[in-house]
C-alpha cells in the first residue's frame, strides 16, 4: 500500500531533493560571484548566464542559489521556533487551560492582530538588523499562530475518551500531552508548518521593503523578487527566475508534507 | 451567553493590550516626530514648543492615558505629518482596503465552495491526484508573486492593465472595482486553494461516516446524501476556515496594496510608522486588530455552535 | 516598493544665497525614446497638467514651517516672497515691485507692488507685509532665515515702501527676503488650506492620492498657462513609472536612468542634475576614520566612473569636494580629479596607515532613497577590492536623522546634502569644526580660520578665491569620500514646452505651456 501510487511523495522528494542540492552546492560554488558587477546589465537569460544578469550585471543564477540558501535557512530556523515555542504554550493552554491560558492567549491574540510589520521594526531597532535578529522577529511573529493550533487540538483532545481513560490510569500530565495528545496533532502541525515555511519566506520579502531584511549587497528569495518588480518590464526573467525558485522551494516541500501525511494515513 | 460576555470582555482587552503595543513601540523606535515635522534645522526651542503643543512632553504613561481617553470618546486626534484630523483622513482611505478585502473573501468563497463540493465528490484516484497537485501547486504561489506575475501578464505583456492608474471610489466606482479585481484575485487564488483543499477532505471524511452509509443503503442517491446531510456538516469547519481567512485577508492585502499600488490604509500604515505620525499608526493599528480581533470571535463562536464537545471550563 | 520611492532626502542646509550666481542645471534635451513606436499622444491636450510625484506632502503646508525638500518644490508655485529666485539663481521682483540697495549695503528699500491679490480674494496690503515678516522671524523653523531677520536694526512702513535697514552689511539678506513669503495677515490656516500670491492658488488634496492646484487668476504678472496643475501622489516609484509609461502622466521629474531607459512612450526626457553633494561622509570621531591616510585611501580605492556606470549609464557629475556644479564659478572641476581610482595607492596608504589588511566598518544608508542605496552597494563591492569590507545597515529616514544625524552613532553613511538657496556657505558652514551641523565631526584649524576670512570679505572675488580654497582643504584631508551630483531626469509630455530647471530643489509649473 505505501509504496504504490504516492506520487507526491516521490515528486515533493524529487523537488526538494533537487532544490536542496541546488542550494547546497550554492555554499560551496556558484558559476559567478554573487555580488561581482559587470557592465553587462540587465543581460537575457542565456548559456552564459542561465536566468540572465541584474541591475547591476550579477548573474542572477548565482544570485539565486545564494538567495536560495539564505531564505532557507531563515525559513526553516523561524518555522522551528515558531512551531517549538508554539507547541509549548499552546500544549499547556490547552490541556491546563485556567488563568495562564486566558493570559497567553490573549498575548497570542494580541500579536497576531499587531501590525508584523511595526513589530518587526520594532524587534530589528532593538537587536540591530543581521540574520539572526531577522530570524528572531519573524520567530516571535510565528509563534502565535503555531500556539493557536496547537491549543486548540490539545483542548479537543482533552475530552477525548482515552485521554480521559489514561489520566484515570494515573498517567502523568506530561506523558498524556506528549506521547499520547501530540501525535494526534501532527497531521495539523504539517500542513501549518508548510504554510508557514511558505509565510517565513514571504515575510522576510516584505522586511525587504523596509530595509529590515537581508541588507544588500547579499541576496535573498525575497528581497531580490522585490527589487525585481522595478524591472518587471525590461527584466522579467529577473521577477520569474527569482519566483520560479520559491515556487519550487516552497512547492517541493508541500508536495513532501502531502506525500507523508497520505503515506501516514495509508500505512 | 455568559461565554459570549466573556469572549468580549477579552476581546475589548486584546484591544487594550494592542494598543498599548503600539505605543510602547513608538517608544522604543529612534526618531522624534518633531525633527520630521521641523526639519534639521530648528532649533531645540522650536522643537520643544512642539512637543509641549503635541503633548509629547509629559510622562509616557500619561500620555498614553490622554491617548485612550481621547479615544474611547471618538477623538482619533490629529496626524502630525498631514496636520488634519485622523478621522478624515481615514475615511478616504478605509472604504478602499475594506473594498480588497470584501472583494477578496467574496472571490474566495464564490470559487471556492462550488470547486470544492466538485472535488469533494470526484472520487476516481487519477481525479484525487490531479486535484491535490493542482491544489498544492496553487498553494505554493505566494500572493505577491501572483501579484508581479498579474501585472507583468496584463499590463506589459497584454497592455490592458496599467500599475498605478487606480482610480478612487469617490470618483468612480467601477472604475475602482476594476483596478481591484487583478489585485483581489492575487490575493484569493492562494486562498481558494486552501479552502477547497479544506472543505474536499472535509467531504471525504464526512462521506466515510456511518451515517451516509446507512442513507445510502435506504437508497438514498449520492446526489441526495451529499446535499442534504453531507454538505450542511462538512461545510462547518469550512466556514470557521474562512472566518479566519477573512482577518488574514485584511493583513495580508499591505503586501499586495504595495505591488499594485493601491493607497489603502496598509500604504498609509507604512508611511506613518516610517514618519513616526504616531496618532496614524495607533488608530490604523487599532482598527485593522477590532477587524481581526472581532472576526476571529465570529470563527470562535462558529466552532463552539459546530463542536460542543469544546466548552470553556 | 517603498524604498523606491524617490523621498526628498536632501538636507535643508540653510537659506542664504548670493545674490550673484549666474548658474543653473545643465539642462539638455536627451533625444531618449525617439525610436520608439507607441505614442500615445496626439490631438489637442486640455489646458491642464497632470504630474507625478514619488511623495506627498505630508508636511505642514504652512511655508515657514513646512520643510521637505518636496513639499517645497510644489508650494513654491503658492508662495512668493517680496522678491522670488529665477531659473538663473537670480532673485526677481515679486510681491514688491522694486528693490532698492543703498551703496553701503545696509539699506534695502522694497517698494509694495500694486495689485497683487491673494488667492482669497482680498489685496495684499503693507500689514501683510509687515506681519508676514515677524510671523516668519517668529516661526521659521529655518534658523539661518531667523539669523538674518534678527539683523533688521530698523523697519519703517511708509504707504506702499518699506526700509529695512540692517546693524551690519549681508550679502545673503535678500535670499532670507526671498524665504519670507507673504501672507494675509491673521489668517489661521495656513498649514492645510494655504493661501499666498502666487500664480497658483491651491485647491484641494487627497492624502496619498492628489495635491490639486489652479490657476491664480487675479495673478499680477504674467502669471500661468495653464489652467490646473493636479499632482498625483504614487508612494512608489515603480507605480509612478508605470503610470508615467501608460500616458497618464504630463511631466514626473527625478527619474533614474534605468526608468528613462524602459520608457516606451513618446517623451521628451531633459537632463538636469540634482544639484547635492553625494558622497561616503565618514564619522571622523571614530578610528580608524580619523586617520587622513585611511579616509584618502578610501577615495583612491573608489572608482567613481564605474559606479556611474553601473548606477546611471555614466550619468551625474563627479565633485570631488562639498560644491556641486550647479554653483558655477565656486565649483572647482579639478577637485573631482584629486583621487582617481588607484588601488594600489589605496593598499600602499592603508599599509602606511597600519591598515595593510584592511579593515571592516558600517554604512548605514537612508533606506527610502534607491539611488543612495545603488551607490552604496557598488561602493562595497569597490572596497572589497582593496581588501576594506563595508556592510550596509539601510534604517529608515527618521531613524537616519535622530541616529545618524543628531546622534552621530555611525561609521559612515551615504546621503547626499542639498543647499535650498544658492549660497556656498550652505554647504560649507557646516564643515566647521564647532558647527552644531558638523555631524562627522571634521575638525581642522586652517579650514576654520579661512571660512570665517570667507565670510569677512566684502570683496567678491576675494571671496570666491577663499570658499574655493575651502573646497581644496576638504579634498586635500579627505574630508568625506566625494562621489556625484545625481544626473536628474525629467520627463515632459511631448507637446508640454516651458520647462525649466531651477538651481534649487523646485518646479515652476507657471512657465509650462502647450504647444
């Protein structure tokens, strides 16, 4: 049953295995320098340079791989804090509910309806710009969103019949939340993870606008598609290679996610 | 109704605590609205008297009393930058983002719930697949980049859509639901794509339950079942779904105001925290979180009415 | 994209002004786009413009509070003062019909033009005069303006003539004149519905959607030709562009060259230049830029030519010192060659400095102005040439000005600084060691001593000689690392004729006729 007919898990695996050595090698190569300028701007895609040359005559390619990595790491950092953090305030609002429920709650509610971007100033003002203080803005804009799921199962399941029948058992709290009420969750912390992943990548583009994000002159998914629309009319390879990889990035992973939750369901 | 009481009283505090955000925010952010306003060359006589006639002298927490009170009582007060009241400028600007997102959710919901009971009821294996990677594949566009895609496909690769050419709802209103659509649509696509995946395992799941295979074996059509039982049951955490979708919707259109720019009130947001126009930013950022704070309520409620097996303790 | 949006980021310097600098922007007809097949222009256009601005004017309107080089640039076809700058960095009669200097310099004798209207109807009257001056002494929020008010001795009102006698001789006293515009007396709202006398008479505006003028027609002069001047506010500038590209658009100004270079319509594109000083300024405060062999080895390891190049197709002017060109006989071309690119006297001279590794430091740039940005990401990579690795901080505009520029709690930045009035002391005073606008903290004593000489001499010759001399101590110590005045393109409807570029940051729209 697992092995047949799961094409998703094969192309997701396909893709992300395809982007990730694509990044990989974008650590230790790239056909150019990432940041050397020619005056040869605003070149078309060709054999020299596979998705053409910028604004400033970097091959976008190299560009692209180096962008590639760094959104990447970002991405995957943010979603493991917020997904870590998330699951342990909402695991313990949920199942314990009570005043520190009502309370981090309402915080989670409260940055969720805040304004990211203000708090990202905010956050980035306070630590200094940098890819660690990105990460750590965006994290803290993530967790929310984790925690809410994450409550909301745990307070489902609560009521569940063999969690009530465990706890009668005298299982400990900290057993029934992780080993028997976690599992439950996964299926709904997958696909929330790829949405988030999918969310990081987008967020640290908008940081972009402000100048918050990955300075120049290094490269990121986002910050080198938002500089791309300026040049969406002489230049559109520049906004299409550059969005080719995140839909890839972000598509292989999906694809992934789906894959071993049908596998999951199936086995 | 003693749970919807409380549910608002913490909403009215989500609020307060929203608020309160913001302002410590302007706290801690470097720039001094004054030099904005008085430029460089002023001298600290100047700005002080500014400050005093702004009431940015005194302690920060009466200033943030004077700023709720005015508030709470319909004085948004006056933007430093435009020197006009908060109100009037956010009556031009309100109707225009509040016309993307009610554009956007009606877009979502139109497409997205008949597409949905279509996938939900094909059932051959090549039909799950299609529809999945399809899904999956939309799912992976981010909004702004469909956004760049629309502008480059309509505006310089067909010419029938010019960037920047947005025309006001006071001056036309087909003219300003025009240049929305390309906009709407960038933001719904991700989103209807979301929903159907949602609401077409919710059918599956329902399809699966006892009791549509008791109705089917009183001979009960698929037709039929699907209509009557299925759907009323399987749409309940679809509407919840889009509940949320509906706040997400309002913070999600900056980034897509920004690509097309449309001047909403997520352009005039950025511009105000850049300008340190802080009775802009307070008001904007109090507004957009009633919107989400009060719609998540909605979705809270809805999913409370749909699974009484949740109940506050 | 915000960060595209062209913001005014120029500091407003200081409002004095020679009253004798005949020089303007370069101004010349690029034949950009005749190539082209689209045109979209034809028939006869309504006698009205539309214009694309990058930023509203989320100022006070108010002309002596109001102090954004863009707001500026619209309003001054709303306000005039008794005397008003031309094209020609000249100051012309306006409000007052004739000016009058006695010998010694101490007397100015204005003479009160008769039938000069406001856009409110009423007639503008030596009361108004006489209270636009002590609301401005009172108000300005430009300190150099109140200075030179604050040395009026003696003011007599007789009808239509007023005497301004002054306690000692200024020669920048009638660009202050220029700056003090006048208004009807009493009246309270100027800061969002503004009325003044010139050839255009605001109308109304809509936050970050239009700014709308009209037609002053009770205008004594010759006035404007056209009937309404609408400017629509896109907060960015890819918006602009597109929106300039579609037709829609009569005139946007401040273009770079990449834009000039995709616009598919039938525009005329004029060059001008920006008329600022762009450069590295470097915080001498802090090591190792307080060594003048590492600043000067900065200069050689930068190549200026090719950052034009990469940046603007060779566009913009180098200036090598604190003057751009638009200053004419005080901006000295030679400064611009001091220090051509030479890596090896780059790395020989950070050797001699202790440095023979380089070293790494800071650039924090305004993040709301791309061509700075531009500059600055070439200007990294130019440094990593010589073995110097630069990071880039972009912060926002207000952060810039409370960190960077009162706070100075930076290594470098790249900004460029503007003169709102034609006078060389508003880019040099600030290079004064004690300075309050000093911001790197250049100190050198010679530099000093030959400002105040400068400023001491009556003699014009001897003066330029000396602020020239001024702009050689800051090349010779490398005071900040000069890179361009930005080439400034405009692009004018087709059949739109009349255009002129003023040395200053505005646009006369009263000038601007159809064809």
């Amino acid at each position: 049953m697992k092995k047949k007919g799961n094409p998703f898990l094969y192309i997701g695996g396909a893709i992300s295995a395809f982007m990730t050595a694509l990044i990989v090698m974008g650590y230790f190569w790239t056909p150019y320098d990432p940041t050397a300028m020619e005056s040869k701007k605003f070149l078309p895609p060709s054999f020299e340079h596979l998705l053409g040359t910028d604004n400033f005559g970097r091959d976008i390619f190299s560009r692209v791989l180096e962008g590639a990595g760094t959104s990447f790491v970002i991405a995957i950092c943010v979603v493991l804090i917020g997904c870590l953090v998330g699951i342990i305030i909402g695991s313990f609002c949920g199942y314990y509910g009570g005043v520190a429920d009502l309370v981090l709650t309402r915080i989670c509610d409260s940055i969720t309806a805040f304004p990211s971007i203000l708090l990202a100033l905010v956050i980035i003002t306070v630590l200094g710009s940098g890819t660690e203080n990105i990460v750590i803005a965006l994290g803290i804009l993530f967790i929310p969103s984790f925690a809410r799921i994450v409550r909301g199962e745990f307070a489902r399941c609560r009521d569940l019949n063999y969690i009530k029948s465990a706890r009668l058992m005298g299982v400990g709290s900290l057993r029934i939340m992780f080993c028997h009420i976690l599992p439950n969750t996964l299926p709904v912390l997958l696909s929330a993870v790829t949405i988030g992943f999918n969310n990081a990548i987008l967020s640290e583009a908008s940081m972009s606008f402000l100048g918050l994000g990955i300075q120049p002159p290094y490269a990121s998914l986002g910050s080198m598609l938002s500089d791309s629309q300026t040049y969406l009319k002489s230049a559109p390879w520049y906004a299409l290679g550059t969005g080719g990889a995140i839909i890839l990035l972000i598509l292989g992973f999906s694809l992934l996610a789906e894959g071993l939750q049908r596998s999951g369901k199936t086995a | 109704m003693k749970n919807i009481a409380k549910k608002f009283l913490t909403l009215i505090i989500t609020l307060f605590i929203v608020s309160l955000l913001a302002f410590l925010a302007f706290q801690v952010i470097p720039g001094d609205p004054t030099t904005k306003m008085l430029g460089t060359e002023a001298t600290e006589e100047a700005k002080a008297a500014l400050r005093a006639e702004l009431g940015l002298d005194g302690p920060a927490l009466s200033r943030y009393w004077n700023w709720l009170t005015a508030f709470v009582t319909g004085d948004m007060g006056t933007s430093y930058s435009y020197r006009m009241p908060v109100a009037e400028m956010l009556s031009d600007k309100l109707p225009i983002t509040f016309l993307l997102s009610v554009m956007s959710f009606v877009l979502t919901v139109v497409v997205s719930i008949p597409l949905g009971i279509w996938a939900g009821s094909a059932k051959s294996k090549a039909a799950d697949v299609a529809i999945s990677a399809l899904d999956q594949m939309v799912m992976s566009v981010p909004p702004f980049f469909i956004g760049i895609l629309a502008t480059w496909i309509f505006g310089t690769v067909l010419n029938v859509f010019s960037t920047g050419s947005f025309i006001s709802y006071t001056e036309s209103w087909s003219g300003c639901i025009g240049y929305l659509i390309l906009p709407a649509c960038s933001i719904a696509i991700p989103r209807i794509a979301m929903t159907v995946r949602m609401l077409r395992s919710s059918i599956i799941a329902e399809l699966q339950k006892d009791y549509v295979r008791t109705a089917r074996s009183r001979g009960a059509d698929r037709g039929q079942i699907l209509s009557r039982h299925v759907l009323k049951n399987a749409l309940i955490p679809v509407i919840t779904f889009l509940a949320v979708s509906a706040a997400e919707i309002m913070t999600g259109s900056i980034i897509i105001e920004r690509v097309f720019a449309i001047p909403g009130v997520s352009q005039l947001l950025m511009t105000s925290i850049s300008g340190r126009d802080f009775p802009v930013v307070q008001a904007i950022v109090v507004i957009l979180a009633a919107w989400i704070v009060i719609v998540n309520f909605a979705a809270d409620i809805l999913y409370r009415l749909a699974d009484p097996r949740i109940r506050v303790r | 994209m915000m960060k595209k949006r062209i913001l005014a980021v120029f500091l407003v310097v200081s409002v004095l002004a020679g009253s004798l600098c005949g020089c303007a922007g370069a101004t010349n007809q690029t034949g950009a786009s005749s190539d082209e097949t689209t045109d979209s222009f034809g028939g006869i256009h309504a006698n009205e413009i539309t214009v694309g601005i990058s930023q509203d004017l989320d100022n006070s309107l108010d002309p002596y509070v109001s102090n954004a080089a863009g707001t500026r640039e619209v309003m001054f076809n709303v306000f005039e003062g008794l005397v008003k700058p031309d094209s020609d960095g000249n100051f012309v009669e306006a409000v007052a019909s004739n000016v009058e200097i006695s010998s010694d310099g101490l007397t100015y004798t204005f003479t009160l033009r008769e039938g000069v209207v406001f856009h409110n109807g009423d007639e503008c009257t030596m009361d108004d005069v006489l209270y636009s001056f002590e609301t401005c002494a009172a108000t300005s929020v430009y300190s150099n303006v109140v200075a030179a008010l604050s040395g009026i001795a003696e003011k007599t009102a007789d009808g239509s003539v007023l005497t301004v006698t002054l306690s000692e001789p200024n020669s920048d006293f009638l660009s202050a004149v220029s700056s003090v515009f006048i208004l009807p007396e009493g009246y309270a709202d100027q800061a969002t519905k503004p009325v003044g006398t010139g050839p255009f008479k605001y109308v109304s505006r809509s936050v970050q959607e239009n700014f709308i003028l009209e037609r002053h027609d009770a205008y004594y002069g010759e006035g404007a030709k056209v009937d309404k001047v609408t400017y629509k506010i896109y907060e960015d500038s890819t918006a602009l562009f597109n929106a300039l590209d579609s037709g829609s658009l009569d005139l946007v100004a401040h273009l770079t060259m990449d834009q000039v270079n995709n616009l598919s319509n039938g525009y005329a594109v004029l060059e001008g230049t920006m008329n600022l000083v762009q450069a590295i300024y470097l915080n001498h405060a802090v090591a190792p830029f307080d060594n003048e062999k590492v600043r000067q080895a900065l200069c050689y390891a930068i190549d200026v030519d090719a950052m034009l190049n990469l940046t603007a197709d060779g566009h913009g002017t180098r200036v090598g010192s604190s003057m751009y060109p638009a200053f004419g006989k005080y901006f000295d071309a030679s400064l611009a060659e001091a220090y051509l690119h030479d890596a090896q006297k780059a790395k020989q001279l950070l050797t001699e400095a202790g440095y023979p590794d380089g070293f790494s430091f800071t650039i924090k740039v305004p993040s709301n102005y791309q061509p700075h940005v531009d500059t600055t990401v070439v200007l990294v990579e130019q440094l990593k040439q010589v073995g110097i690795t630069a990071e880039i901080q972009q912060i926002d505009w207000n952060t810039w000005l409370e960190d960077v520029y009162a706070g100075r709690n930076f290594d470098a930045t790249v900004v460029g600084f503007d003169a709102s009035i034609l006078s060389p002391t508003a880019l040099l005073a600030r290079w004064v060691s004690d300075s309050s606008k000093n911001m790197i903290g250049y100190s050198n004593e010679e530099y000093d001593e030959v400002y105040a000489k400068a400023l001491a001499t009556v003699d014009d010759a001897e003066q330029t000689e000396l602020f020239k001399r001024c702009l050689e101590i800051l090349s010779e110590t490398a005071a900040n690392v000069y890179t361009q005045d930005l080439a400034d393109f405009v692009a004018v409807h087709p059949q739109l004729k009349g255009f002129e570029f003023y040395p200053l940051y505005v646009i006369d729209m009263s000038t601007l006729y159809f064809e």
